[in-house]
C-alpha cells in the first residue's frame, strides 16, 4: 500500500495547486499594478511626490513582478499548461 501523499494522486493535486498559484500571482500582480497606476493618477502630481505614499507602492508593484516573474510570462506557461 503507498504511503498518504504517494503516488498519481498526489503528483496531480500538487500540479493543480502549482497552477492555481500561478494564476493567483498573475490576477494579484496585474490587480497590485493597476490600483497602484490609478492611484498615481487620482492624486495627480502630487501622487508621485515624497509626501504621498502612492509612489511607493507602484513601484512595490514593478518591482515585485520583475522579482517573482511578469504576469505576461506567468500567462504563457499557464497557456503552455492548459494545452493552448
């Protein structure tokens, strides 16, 4: 008899969840970019100055995509995955 977590079961829950994290990240990052974008141009100039927040975390937002991988390179392994 296998082990609990052994076998095709297993191999299988875990690529599930592989690819719903993935497609999290992607939805989350492009969300993250978006809103910070946004706020940018709500507070107009004044967004992007030292004396608001807004700036940092559009570039929190960049920054982290370029870290953990671009949502458009996220959506083309995801593709891959999907058989498309």
């Amino acid at each position: 008899a296998q082990a609990r977590g052994d076998g095709p079961a297993a191999d299988e829950a875990a690529y599930a969840a592989e690819i719903e994290a993935a497609a999290a990240k992607v939805y989350c990052s492009e969300a993250l970019q978006w809103i910070a974008g946004e706020s940018i141009q709500l507070h107009g100039g004044v967004g992007i100055t030292w004396e608001y927040d807004a700036h940092l975390y559009f570039k929190r937002a960049h920054g982290t995509a370029q870290l953990l991988g671009q949502p458009h390179e996220l959506l083309a392994a995801l593709e891959v995955a999907a058989g498309l």
